[in-house]
C-alpha cells in the first residue's frame, strides 16, 4: 500500500515502531582519498550544451 511520507511518520509515532539506521558500507582497504589541487570552477553553466 503506497501512503505519503507525513502519514507513515505518524503511523510510526502511533505504534512506537522507530526506523532502523541504514548500514554504512565497510571501506576497502585500498581505498585512498586524493587531492587534484586544482581551483574550483564556480561559473553556472546552466543552460549551455555540453
């Protein structure tokens, strides 16, 4: 059965039922964060092709 987000909240508070955290993913051992040092474009380019 398909019921708003505001109606399943409130049948959650009725009942007392709480929504369990998602789990975070387990990093990989090779994963490395890195820096390109390089400066961030701020132009909006809404609109444009490409």
């Amino acid at each position: 059965m398909w019921v708003s987000a505001d109606d399943r909240a409130l049948w959650q508070e009725l009942i007392g039922e709480k929504t369990p955290l998602p789990m975070a993913p387990a990093e990989d051992e090779d994963d490395v964060i890195t820096f390109a040092e390089q400066e961030i474009d701020r132009t909006c380019r809404a609109g444009e092709e490409g």
